[in-house]
C-alpha cells in the first residue's frame, strides 16, 4: 500500500487505523501504544436548565448529606420569595455535583422534584431531557411521571412507569401502575397492583373507588378532590371532581395548573391564585389569568327589617371572599379610566397582602404601577405605590417617591424604609446615604419607630459592610442597637465558614437549612445576608435583604 495511499485513509479513519495502515508500510516503524481507560461516569447534576450565572464549581466543598436534607424539605412549605429564588438558582446551574454526588441518582431526582414543588416546572422538564438514563434511575423517573401528572399529560406519565427499569415494585410505582390500568380499561391488573401495594402498607382510596366503579360498582359518594399529590390530582382530574375545597391544601404546581384552567370556575382559578401569591411558587401570568376571570356582582346588604322581637337582629351580608376582592380590585386596576381611579384601586390590592403576597403581587401588577402618576394621590397612598414600584422597578420610582416628606402624612423612618426598599430593589449597587438616615432615626425615635429604623439599618449593613459610608459616630451609634438574638448563630457561623472558602452552595444550603423551620429572626437573616454576600451570590443576598425590608415596613 503506498504512503499516499495511507494518508488519505489517515483522514478518513481513526488515529489508531492509521497507525495501522503506516506499520505495513515501514514494517521497522514503532508501533504506538494505546492506554485504555474506562470512562468516566457522568456527573448527574450537569444537566442545567438555563444559565444563572453560577459557577460549573457551585457545588465544591459542599456536604452532599446537608444537599439531602435541604432539597427533601423544599417546596413543602411555603418560603419567602428571596429564599425561593435562591433555591431555583441553586437547582437551575450545570454544575458538578456536591462533593462524592455525582453519580447519586437519588439526590439528581430530589433536586428535579425540588423544582417541581416550587413550581419551576419549565427547569424540572428541562433538566430531565438533558439527564441520561433516567429510565434506570427510580427518583429521576419519579420526578419525570410526577411532571407529567402535574401537567396533566397522564399518558407521558404512564410511558414513564412502563419504561422503568428498577424499583419497580415500590408503592408509588405501584399505584402510578394500577391508575395507567384503570385508564387502560383493565380494573382487575389495576386490582392485582393495588393488592401488592397494600402488602407495603401503601393504600390509596382514591383508587380503590376508580377500580370499584370500574368493575361496576357504585359507591354512596364520590371522593373529594385532592391537589396535594400528582396522582392525587391526576386522579381527580379524571373523576372530574369539584376542586373547590382542596386550594387550601394544594401544592403550588396544582395551584398553577388551577389558575390557568378555563375548564375551572372562577372561584376555584381565583381560590388557586390567591394561595399561589403567597406561595413559594409564583406565576404572575397565572396569577393575572385567574383574577381575569369574571366574579360576580357585590354582595348587596340586606334591607333593613322592623318588628323583630328584642335581641334579635337582621341577618348581615355575606362578606365577599377575599380572592373575589382580589379580583374585582384587579380588573378596577386594569380597566381604570383615570389615574385617580387606578391608583385607588391598587392600593387596595397592596393593603390586602403582606409578607410573600405583597411582593409578588407587586409583579403583577407591575404594568399598571408603571402608568400610575402622584397626580391627585395622597401622601400616604404615593408611599405605598412607591414602595411597590420600588420592588418591582426600582429606577422608575422617583415620580412617586420624590417630595414626600413626614407633613404627608407618611413617618421620616417609613420613607427611609421605602429608600432602602429602592436601593436593595436597585440593579446596580451605588452608595446611599440610607443606612446613615436609619441610623440617625435608630438614635432619636422611640418605640415602634425605633426597632423599625434599627432593624432596616441592620439590614442593611449585613448587604453593606462598607456601612454605606458611615462615620465613626455613626458607627459607634450603630454598634449599640439592639434587634434579638441570633436563634441559628451555628448555622449561620457555618455558612460564613463556608463562603470564606468559596463554598458558594454551601453557604446557600445552610441559609435555606436555617431558613426552613419558622423562618429567620432579624439577627439570623443580617448573618446570612452577610454570608451569602460574601460568597458571591449578591443577588439572592439582596433580595432576602428586600423581604427582610419590606416585612420591617408592615408588609
């Protein structure tokens, strides 16, 4: 063969091929050798959902039980809506996984039913198709059948289930079967399946009664909808039930699904919306679709009736629930043929929330804050709007803010609140002369006033160890103030520990750790806000710092 002959094969074939083809030309040529090495498995958490701007190294350093626990806790309960970013960010990044967890096919399908309890249902499905093998992995596959019953594609689910190739015979697997056998026409499989989930302590009445009714037998009542599970909810999607009593116990990608279904009444869509807003999960497209829909007239008094006999009284009007008058506050705010009118009518809808409601309602209603002007707005009313806008948009909020002053009717210690609302809610990080105002107020008020500049100046200097420019006096002043005890120091010494090491999702493990049971005190939030400064996610440590801020202003 000639050498030319050989290199044009060398460009069509391997390396090792070419070798090959030149030893037969030059049979005194070294043969090369080749070092087989098996390949390396593929880090499970590598699949990403979008780019967050987290490092590929979020996860170094980090204790893979801690990742365990957090993400089997996640979702449950609801969370503010800074936390809740912080744990989607975390979820979201590519990233190599916690230290000895790249191949733990559990903790890669916890992290993805994380995401499906927070609501994050485009990142769940995202990862999913992006993860290999996930047909021989049970918690992957799990979180792929519990998307597709969630979404109410029970087909997909159903594929899932018959693709799986270990951990079969679990309970959840099991009922997941008999309920694909139901829809299948074939009760007495669905039975069989039942039967071996019993065997495990797992019984579901629910499907019990499909099964029963499928075989022909009646029962005295038909179950009462359920949104707490996906088979739960999937179930009831097919049983058509009345959903009605079951927001109040719904988890948040029901509450999505609810909102935005038009096959619902407008009771349960606004029901759904209402315990979305104050939900880690949040959707303000869903949210605007349910308080679209229609609500019916107000509830009239009744007319007032003579002769009754002496401690007797007329019946009172029903009071219009409180997702009716979220609604009919909302379509007032969108239809609004003056400013006047608008502005009134959002501050209604801001005096009804507090704490995670509050601020995701502010992005709901962020296209119609952006046209409020302080026209005809009085002080304390331009306050609330302002404050509003200031989460949502903080650089459009000077037409509100500006010119306010105590005369209004609004406290010098609520409009420095409200600034520092504006600077945490501020893209880009200036100095503020804030901290300095809070801390001045932290001084010469009393009382209430007093733990309020206190805590928002505390706040404050966790985000900003620069204190924002403070002088020596005022820092002395500072030092003396006094906002509770810090509850959770270890945890929070330990995320301080971890982000001096650059254990970025460490440090952001532990503040959710803390953060999971009864919230965090004032004390604790400042020594996470400063942790997780420290660890470069300045962004979350900002928007925690804002929920901190704006439950300080009574919100």
């Amino acid at each position: 063969m000639s050498v030319s002959r050989c290199a044009l094969l060398a460009v069509l074939v391997s390396g090792l091929a070419a070798s090959a083809c030149f030893a037969q030309t030059s049979p005194d040529a070294p043969v090369a050798s080749v070092d087989a090495k098996p390949l390396a498995s593929l880090d499970l958490f590598s699949a990403g959902a979008r780019t967050t701007g987290l490092p590929a190294s979020l996860w170094k350093g980090a204790s893979a039980d801690l990742a365990h626990r957090v993400l089997a806790g996640l979702g449950h309960q609801p969370m503010e809506p800074g936390l809740a970013q912080l744990a989607r960010d975390l979820l979201e990044t590519a990233a190599a996984a916690p230290d000895g967890a790249d191949a733990d096919a559990d903790l890669a399908g916890e992290r993805v039913l994380s995401l499906i309890r927070l609501g994050d249902l485009d990142a769940a499905r995202a990862i999913l198709a992006r993860s290999p093998g996930v047909a021989g992995r049970p918690r992957l596959s799990q979180a792929a059948a519990d998307l597709a019953l969630w979404t109410g594609d029970p087909d997909r689910a159903c594929a899932v289930a018959d693709t799986l190739s270990d951990g079969r015979d679990a309970p959840y697997w099991l009922q997941l079967r008999a309920f694909c056998q139901i829809r299948a026409g074939k009760p007495d499989q669905a039975q069989l399946a039942l039967d071996f989930a019993a065997q495990s302590g797992a019984r579901n009445a629910q499907l019990q009664h499909l099964v029963a009714a499928a075989q022909g037998v009646r029962s005295a009542g038909g179950d009462p909808a359920q949104a707490s599970t996906a088979l739960g909810f999937a179930i009831s999607r097919l049983e058509k039930a009345d959903f009605s009593g079951a927001t109040p116990s719904a988890a948040p990608p029901a509450l999505i699904a609810l909102s935005t279904d038009e096959t619902q009444t407008g009771d349960v869509r606004r029901k759904a919306a209402a315990r979305l807003l104050a939900s880690g999960a949040f959707s303000a497209e869903a949210v605007r679709s349910a308080l679209r829909a229609q609500v019916g007239p107000t509830p009239a008094a009744p007319a007032p009736q003579t002769g009754l006999r002496k401690g007797r009284h007329a019946d009172a009007a029903a009071p219009e629930s409180p997702s009716d008058a979220l609604a009919r506050d909302y379509q007032a705010a969108t239809g609004a043929a003056s400013n006047l009118e608008r502005a009134s009518a959002l501050v209604r809808l801001l005096k009804s929330a507090h704490g995670a409601a509050f601020r995701n309602l502010c992005d709901v209603i962020a296209p119609e804050l952006a046209l409020v002007t302080p026209d005809g707005v009085n002080g304390a009313d331009r306050a609330m709007l302002a404050l509003a806008a200031s989460v949502v948009d903080a650089s459009s909020t000077s037409p509100l803010r500006d010119g306010l002053v105590p005369a209004d009717g609004v406290s010098s210690v609520d409009l420095a609140l409200l600034d520092a609302v504006r600077d945490m809610g501020a893209i880009e990080q200036k100095v503020s002369k804030t901290a300095s105002v809070l801390v001045k107020a932290g001084a010469e008020t009393v009382g209430t006033e007093q733990t309020k500049a206190q805590t928002g100046a505390v706040l404050m200097a966790a985000f900003d160890l620069q204190f924002s420019g403070l002088s020596p006096a005022e820092r002395s002043t500072f030092a003396a103030f006094r906002t509770g005890s810090a509850i959770k120091a270890a945890a929070a010494l330990s995320a301080l520990s971890s982000a001096e090491k650059g254990a970025t999702g460490e440090t952001a493990l532990a503040a959710l750790d803390a953060a999971s049971e009864k919230g965090l005190s004032v004390a604790d939030r400042a020594l996470f806000i400063r942790a997780l400064s420290r660890a470069g996610l300045e962004r979350n440590a900002r928007s925690i710092t804002l929920d901190g801020l704006l439950a300080v202003s009574g919100h």
